[in-house]
C-alpha cells in the first residue's frame, strides 16, 4: 500500500497514520516529525526548518523534497508507504510523481481528512505533545490525569510553538493556499478517497480502513 494523508492541521492525519501504518505494515513518514525531530537533534536542516515551521509556513520545497526521496530508498519504504503532511502543495505533489514514476511504484490512494476550521482552531490550541514519548493529549477534550504530565511516560507536557494561537491562523491560510490543490489534483487522478475527521478515533480508524478497500 502506497498511501498519503491529506487534511488541515489538527484533523488527527498523525493519530490515523499510526493506526494505519500498523494496519497495512507500512513505515509512517511524517515530515512534521521528520523536521521536529530535527530541530531536537540541532541539525542544520533542523536550524533551517525551524524558522518556517515556528511561523507556520512551509520549509522550502528544494529542502522538503529531497528529503522525502531520501527517505523513500530506504528498505522499509520499498514495499510500501504512508506519507503524512507530505505533499503540501502542487509542486511537491509533482515531485513526488516523477519520484514514484521512476521506480515504478504509482501510489494507490490518497486519504484526504475533513473537518472544519471552528473545530481545528479548538483542536490545535488545546493541543500538547509530551517531550519524552511524543504523545499528544488535549488541555480539554483529552486532559491528562495530572496537568502538564503525559498520562503514558510521566514525561513533560508542552505546546508545539506553531500551534499557539497567533501562529494557527496562519497554518490554515497556508493550508487553504497551498494545500487544498492537491486535493482535486488527485481527485481528477481518481485516487482521492474522503472521510469526516469528526468523531472517536477508533470509528474514524473504522472509516478509513473502509474507505481503502
Ligand atoms: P505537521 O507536523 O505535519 O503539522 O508539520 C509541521 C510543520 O512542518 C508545517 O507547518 C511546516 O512548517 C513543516 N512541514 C511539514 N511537512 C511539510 C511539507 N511537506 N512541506 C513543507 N513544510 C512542511
């Protein structure tokens, strides 16, 4: 399975591509992750990432690109793929293309994640990530047992700083801007599938796997 994530920030496309990278046995290839990871390490392209990410805007194509290929060679991603948050826009969707024309290896679906932005603004500004784990929770909808402690590794609560709400407004014009074209882009290739990004995580996984079938 050859699969990509589409959707707005704060949909829940990381929670579902856990589920269905096990589901399917395929590597999850966040470029969120990738870059985050990154910045945790004080690598150079986690210096350069940093900038646009705590802005909310995209890291260069010319940097996000080559560094989704890269990750494609690797052995796990040979017999199949989730890419999450990547591509983000027309070009990156095009890159991707010729990538997957090359080895011969055409995605085989795209699942694009719907939800609106009253619902994604009440997501993401709730939002906190544990240090130690990664794990995320919600200061409301999914409070944890002791504020500001991960219910799972006990490890540090904290807000991604491109989820405050100065940075959020603009994710989402970025994502209208930039994003959303790749959702026709792939509708008129007949690969999109869609499904609500409203509801428990166990009936959305539920759906998704019904909508890959
Ligand atoms: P995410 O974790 O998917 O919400 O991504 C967090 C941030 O990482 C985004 O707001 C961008 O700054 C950067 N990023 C992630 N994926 C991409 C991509 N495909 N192209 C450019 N920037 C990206």
């Amino acid at each position: 399975m050859r699969l990509i994530l589409v959707g707005p920030p704060g949909a829940g496309k990381g929670t579902q591509a856990v589920h269905l990278a096990s589901h399917f046995s395929i590597p999850h290839i966040s470029t969120g992750d990738i870059f985050r990871l990154n910045i945790k390490g004080e690598t150079e392209l986690g210096l350069l990432a940093k900038s646009y990410m705590d802005a909310g805007n995209l890291v260069p194509d010319s940097v996000t690109n080559d560094m989704v290929a890269d990750r494609l060679t690797h052995d796990d991603a040979k017999s199949g793929f989730l890419l999450d948050g990547y591509p983000r826009n027309i070009d990156q969707a095009d890159f991707l293309k010729a990538v997957l024309e090359k080895s011969n290896t055409p995605l085989d679906a795209v699942l694009e994640f719907k939800l609106e932005n009253a619902e994604i603004i009440k997501r993401l500004s709730g939002r906190r990530v544990c240090r130690g784990c990664g794990a995320t929770s919600h200061v409301i909808f999914d409070a944890p047992k002791v504020s500001g402690i991960c219910d799972s590794c006990g490890g540090e609560l904290y807000q991604r700083p491109d989820d405050a709400e100065s940075v959020i407004a603009n994710r989402l014009a970025v994502y209208a801007e930039q994003t959303e074209p790749i959702i026709n882009y792939y509708k008129s290739s007949g690969l999109l599938k869609t499904i609500s990004a409203v509801g428990d995580v166990s009936d959305i996984a539920a759906s998704a796997i019904a909508a890959l079938k």
